[in-house]
C-alpha cells in the first residue's frame, strides 16, 4: 500500500461523518417524535414552538437538503413529500422577511435543485409572490416585517443584513421561474443600501428603510451586517454580477481597513464609526465566525486562516463559544451559546481550499464539546452560559440546517459537494447555476 496514512485519515473521516449522521438523526428523530408539523423543537420540555403561533414547517424546510446530502433518501423522501402535502403560505400572518427568506425560500429552492420536484419550485414561487410586497418602501429597501396574505408591512427600521441578504433566494427563484421581478427588487434593495455608504465605504447598524437616514452608525462584519458581506461576494460568483464583483471588493476592502484589529490577544474585525473610522469597540462573538469563510471563498486565505485561529481561541477558552466577547480582555460580554454553524462553517471552506488537516482538527473539537455540553435525550439544546453550561429549552431549524450540515462535510468525501460549484445561502442552503 502506497499511502497507509492518507487511507487510515479518509477512513477515520468517514467514521467521524457517520458520526454527525447519527447525531443528525438523533436531533431529527427527537423533532419528529415531539414537534412534528411544527417550527422548531424544544428539547428540555419536548414540546414545540411556532414562530407566528401557526406553523411554517421551519425544521423540515431548513432540514431537508441536509438529509439529501447525507444520503438519507428514503427519511428525505417523505419528509418531502409531507411538505408538499401540508405547507401552505396562505396565512394571515407577519412574517419576517429575512427569516423567511433565508430558511424557507432557501431551502424550497436548494431541495427542488435536489430533487427536481416542481411542487417545491411552486411553493417557492408562491412565498416569493407574499413577500415581494416587504419592497414596497420610498427607497425599495425592504420592511423588516410583511403579511402573508394581506401584504401589509412593518417596520422601517432596518439593517444591513435584512436589506442585503436577499439577492441570492430571490435572484435563484427568478433564475428558475424566468420571472425577473424577483431579482430586480431585491438587487435594487443591496444597491440603494450600498449608495448609502460612508465616504470611507464602511455601512451602520441600523437603517431607515422609507428615508434612507443611518440610525445608528457603527460599523461591523457581527450579527445585523454580516451576511451582507456574504451575499456581495456570493451574489458575484452565482450570478457574475459585476456590480455586485465591484461592491464586494470596495466594501471588503474598507472592512479591512477600519475593522482589522490585531490585538495581542490574535487577529479580529470589531467596531469602528462608519463615517470617520475611529475604533469604537472590540466585541467579537459566534456570529462574526462567518467571515473566514468569507474571506476564504474570495481568495484571501491569509487573513481567513488568522481570523479562523481567534475564533477558534474564542471556543477553546471557555470550553464552547460565547455568542460574544471582548477581545481585548478575553472575557465574556454575553455567556449564550445558540447552538451556531458560523466557525464550523469556516473550518469546513478552509479545510476544502486548503487540505489542512488543522481544520479536521478544530472539527473533532467542535463535535465533542458539542455532544458533552448540548446534548439531550430529546435533540441538541442552546446554552444560557457557556460558564456554567446550563441549557436552554430551544433548537432552532439552522442546527440540522447549517451546524451539522457543515460538521458533516468538513469530514465527508469531497466529493460530496463541490464548493467550487455552488453556492451556500447564509442558510447554508446549496444553490447551483443551473439556468
């Protein structure tokens, strides 16, 4: 035998891959047997919650490419089949359109590019259709907030990432549906919101949607902007826009600029005023772990490398990671840990780009202290600390969508999916070019 190690490695891999399966399983089973035809599970009580009161089938929806990916034909199968049969949108219900958008229009449309099944293109098409109106603003950046069945919306106050991660859901489902309204609004939306940049080309925190008046002006790649870092880039490589090419590389750019901060404590991006640049905070949490992946994907490994070390200190500090800390002194600013996907999703990009076993590494990490410390006999469960490890009766649909998701390929066979062939919603739904 040629190559002892590397065959003994892709063995252990497929053992450990097999392993987030049967956890996968294990979260699934528990939503199935305790919250069926609801939104989400609650592990501690074994009941369910609804986001709006009724359900939206939130956790088949968001679980389904997942299962599809793993191989689980037969369970994919008919939880399928039972979406088709039971989901309907014709509810008179507000919703809020970047949820909505990212888990539900994501999923229907990743599953139907799955499995080529139309009912799942129609309901996609159908939810497309109910929150087109959320567009209907003065400057055509979207209300936070639209009802399903009447098209009344709410809240003017935004931000970044509700405005600007649209483009993806709403640009496939135009692809797919040759109806451009769809990309239209929603590419509009991104760029009103990015011609309300600074003069330094850094955006705020919060936005009003019918003014187009900053609300608050700090600056950051955290929770509320994030993932409109990622749609720029990501919109450019499904697409090939060039516009949003162009809005990628300026906004990244200032980004690196005025939120970079190497601190003695490692590399991280933390807040600064969007107009004059000024360093304003150094909070850096679980949402923020997205970024190496970002950076990652567009070709800048150096940086994502560093960054994926910080936050992979920030997990390894308290035994799991802190939804958000203080980089500059290491301790805690809020103990929660809400199961996220973010720095499991980075290790898995740069593990694909770059064959570093480093990031296999972080992964077994990340799969112990995710079944030694969230672990229930009904499914996985949040944590209120990350201290004291006491749990919170909640999981959400982006655990089997995106957590153990991203577990499961960082130690699946290549093969498995092509990251140079697709491109992952901030849902961590696949989206393919396939128009």
């Amino acid at each position: 035998m040629l190559f002892p190690n590397l065959v003994a490695s892709q063995t252990a891999d497929a053992v450990t891959a097999n392993q987030v399966k049967q956890e996968f399983l294990h979260a699934w089973n528990a939503y199935k047997q305790y919250a069926w035809e609801h939104d989400e599970l609650k592990p501690l009580s074994k009941s369910y919650r609804d986001w709006y009161g009724v359900s939206l089938w939130m956790t088949p929806v968001d679980a389904l490419d997942t299962m599809i990916l793993m191989g689980m034909h037969d369970e994919a199968q008919k939880t399928r089949e039972a979406i088709v049969q039971n989901l309907s949108f014709d509810k008179d219900i507000d919703v809020k359109n970047f949820e909505i958008t990212i888990r539900l229009l994501g999923g229907l449309l990743s599953s139907y590019q799955l499995t080529g099944d139309q009912h799942l293109l129609a309901l996609a098409d159908d939810l497309g259709k109910r929150l087109l109106p959320a567009f209907n603003s003065p400057t055509g950046m979207p209300y936070m907030f639209v009802n399903l069945k009447t098209g009344k919306v709410r809240g003017a106050e935004s931000n970044p990432a509700e405005i600007g991660t649209l483009l993806l859901e709403f640009g496939t489902l135009s692809k797919l549906t040759k109806n451009p309204v769809y990309y239209t609004k929603a590419k509009h939306a991104l760029m009103e919101l990015y011609q309300r940049r600074s003069p330094i080309g850094l955006v705020g925190s919060t936005i009003n949607v019918e003014t187009g008046e900053w609300k608050e002006t700090t600056s950051h790649i955290s929770g509320g902007i994030d993932s409109y870092y990622e749609y720029l880039l990501k919109c450019w490589l499904l697409f090939d826009d060039q516009d949003c090419k162009k809005m990628w590389q300026t906004s990244v750019a200032a980004a690196n600029k005025y939120l970079a901060d190497a601190a003695p404590s490692g590399f991280w991006y933390g807040q600064a005023d969007m107009t004059t640049g000024k360093r304003i905070g150094s909070d850096f949490g679980a949402l923020d772990a997205f970024f190496p992946a970002v950076l990652a994907r567009s070709g800048d490994l150096q940086r994502a490398r560093r960054l994926q070390e910080s936050s992979f200190k920030m997990w390894t500090t308290f035994g799991i990671e802190p939804e958000e800390l203080d980089y500059m002194t290491m301790k805690i600013v809020y103990p929660g840990y809400q199961l996220r996907p973010e720095i499991i999703e980075s290790a898995y990009y740069l593990h694909f780009l770059t064959h570093d076993p480093r990031y296999l590494e972080m992964g077994h990490t990340f799969l112990n202290d995710l079944i030694r410390f969230c672990k229930t006999d009904a499914g996985y469960a949040a944590l209120k600390s990350v201290e004291t490890k006491e749990k919170r009766d909640a999981m959400e649909s982006y655990f089997l969508a995106e957590t153990l998701k991203y577990l499961y390929l960082l130690f699946s066979p290549r093969d498995t999916l092509d990251l140079h062939k697709i491109v992952f919603n901030t849902e961590a739904h696949p989206l393919r070019k396939t128009w």
